[in-house]
C-alpha cells in the first residue's frame, strides 16, 4: 500500500512540474508573439522546457517504480 501511495505522490509531482513550467513558458511565448519580449527570450523558454521534461520523465519513472518523489529507492 505504501508504494502505492509513494508512486501516486511521483505522479503528482510530475503533474506539478508540467503545470510550474509550462504556465510561464506558455506565456513567455505569448509575450514573444506579441512582441512585448525579444526573440532571444526564447532560449530561456527552451531551457525551462527541457528542465521540466527531465523532471517529468524522472517523477514518472518513479511514479511506475512506486518510489516516493523525495527518495532514489523503494521503502
């Protein structure tokens, strides 16, 4: 039950992650279209991007393997 709950807690938190990153990348883009912000703006926008796909990735890797966010193992 508790890897249970511990893979639930990774699943969350990538779901955190892909909500924390992409309101500010979606709206930096926006911005970007609108031209309130320069073009090279968008290279922090990919960077913040490619972050926040590492995270997602490593959160639902151990959301499959039951692992709690803040631990490298299983209890």
């Amino acid at each position: 039950m508790r890897n249970i709950w511990d893979g639930f807690l990774s699943l969350l938190c990538a779901v955190a992650t892909i909500v924390i990153c992409g309101v500010p990348g979606w709206y930096a883009h926006v911005a970007i279209s609108n031209g309130l912000a320069p073009q090279w703006v968008y290279v922090s926008v990919f960077g913040l991007g490619f972050c926040a796909v590492l995270l997602t990735l490593s959160f639902l890797r151990k959301a499959s393997a039951g692992v709690a966010p803040s631990r490298e193992r299983r209890r």
